[in-house]
C-alpha cells in the first residue's frame, strides 16, 4: 500500500462536519455558468455569454459558435428586419432576428424560442445549431454544458502543456516528502500546470470539472464549503492542497457525501479544512483553513507508472 495512504488513513475519518444527518442533493445554492465545449474542448466567449431563456431553452451566440464549426456568417436586412445568414458546404441556414422561424437548406422549421438581439450579438436557440450546421450537439443538464460533436476528453499529453521541473513545488513537501510520489509509489520529476477551463480531462479517470460547493441545510455539512470534482466511472483522484503556509494537505473523498447524477456521472466532494491535519500530521493552523490558503490543487490520479509529472491547478478561488 502507498506509504502516503497509510500516513492519512485517520484523517479520512476526523474531517470537520461528520455527522449522522447527510445534506440533501439540492441543497447548495451554487448556478454553473452556460458553456459551450467543441470537440470536449470549451469555447472562450468574449463577452455575450451563453444563457437559458424563460422557457429554459438554451441559447448560444450563433456568431462565436458558427464560425467556429467553419461557416460563413452574414448579414442584411429586409423589409425592417435583420436577416442572419449561415453557410458551410454543405448547409444553408438563413433567419429573422425577433422570429422563431428559420430556413435551414429551403426548408421551413419552427423553434421553441426566437431568434433575439443580446448584448449587440445574435442569439439563437440550441436545436438550431444541430439542425442548421449538421451537428450532433447534447446537453449536460448536470454541468449545464452543450456539447458540440465528440465527447472524447484528452489526456494532459493531448493537451500540450509543458513540463516544468518539479523544484519550486517541493518546499511544499519539506515536512511530508512520501507525497512527492504519484499513485505507484515513483517519485515526481515534473509539473504541469493547468487552469480550470482545461477539463474536462482524462486522467486516471474522466474528470468532468471542479467547482465549490457550500451546502446549505439543516444537516452537519451546512455553512462547510467542499471541492466538488465530477467524474466519470468508478476512478476519483486524490487531491493535494498546497497551502500559502508552505505545506501540502492531502485529501480523500468523502464517501459519505459522494453524489451519483442521473447521466452516470459522479460528484466528489473533498473538505478543504481536516481535523485530521493536526491530529494525523501534527499540523496546527492558528485559523481554521479556507479556500484562501490554498494556492495550487493538485491531482493524484496517475493513470500510469511512469506518469511523473505532478498535475496542479493554480486557486481559481483565491482573491
């Protein structure tokens, strides 16, 4: 067994918030952000965003999306009205802004909500993407996500980010080295640096995304803020939080709260503060630790023996 899981096997069971009451599912507050992923890979919008409309259809700024599946966008204006025109090789689509109609190759279709003018971009509902552009397009309800042809995550190797050495990070694990090894025990020679905009991810298993998640209920959990990671498949990783203190915090996941999703996915939920630091690790923190003391979240989830890169994320949290 891995020295580091042996070190911390107490602090699975002494984290802050145990209790006999489990927090309902609905019961945090927090409201994802539309995005829409190309190809698993998320589209950067620079300024209109994506929304649900009051009749919670989702609506995309056709321009960004459009032009990013290679077609032609064009406009004009006829009778008062302002036409939207898209053309690939192999579609033609042509709409009214303020309608709910448009022509996609000659033919007439009706949508559930119209074609609107938002923030001085044009906005049209999801299904016309699909059918105007010739895309399989889903969407995630869970992430509130649209996903636009393949689903097939990359790997870190897929995604191109350099390594680095791994020496800047290791005054962090001055105090606790036998974390300075991946899933097989192999000492860590790399980094790599990602942001939160890079998942979803595969590694040793699907990793959706992260995100906070505060509970907000009568149960013992309520006010407590958890790291929240969505996976996919029976593989979670472990998580290293390397503090503004100079150490790292190892983290499991808490069982107890672990949320399957109706499309099969996974939530994970991992505390941030763990009275097993202090009484596993001899950590004594003069303030309960918060997401502000973290500066990198790390992922312990080698897919391979001789992954040795140590995968961190800089605190999209931290102000």
């Amino acid at each position: 067994m891995k020295k580091k899981m042996m070190t911390v096997l107490a602090a699975t069971i002494l984290f802050t918030g145990v209790g006999v009451t489990v927090p309902q599912v609905d019961a945090a507050t927090n409201k994802p952000q539309i995005e829409v992923l190309l190809d698993a890979r998320k589209m950067a919008f620079p300024d209109a965003k994506p929304f649900q409309d009051d009749s919670n259809a989702v609506m995309v700024p056709i321009r960004f999306v459009s032009e990013k599946l290679g077609a032609k966008v064009g406009w004009s204006k006829a009778g008062g009205k302002q036409i939207v025109t898209l053309k690939t090789d192999k579609h033609t689509v042509s709409m009214t802004v303020g309608s709910a109609t448009a022509v996609v190759d000659g033919e007439s279709k009706t949508y559930d909500s119209k074609i609107i003018l938002k923030q001085s971009r044009t906005f049209v509902p999801l299904r016309l993407v699909s059918e105007g552009l010739g895309q399989t397009v889903n969407w995630d309800q869970i992430s509130k996500w649209v996903w636009i042809g393949s689903k097939k995550p990359l790997t870190i190797e897929e995604l191109g980010l350099p390594k680095t050495t791994i020496d800047p990070y290791k005054p962090f694990f001055s105090s606790n080295p036998k974390l300075m090894t991946n899933t097989f025990n192999k000492p860590y020679k790399y980094a790599v640096k990602i942001k939160s905009n890079d998942f979803p991810l595969l590694m040793a298993g699907y990793i959706y995304g992260v995100d906070l998640y505060t509970f907000n209920d009568n149960s013992a959990y309520s006010g407590f803020t958890y790291i929240r990671v969505r996976t996919y498949g029976n593989v979670s990783p472990n998580l290293y939080l390397l503090t503004n203190k100079g150490d790292v915090r190892y983290r499991y996941k808490r069982n107890e709260l672990t949320q399957k999703n109706s499309d099969g996915t996974i939530y994970n939920y991992y505390g941030v503060y763990a009275k097993g630091d202090e009484v596993a690790e001899n950590i004594k923190d003069k303030k309960q630790l918060s997401i502000q003391d973290i500066k990198y979240i790390g992922f312990d989830g080698s897919a391979k023996e001789e992954d040795v890169s140590l995968v961190l994320m800089d605190n999209p949290w931290r102000r």
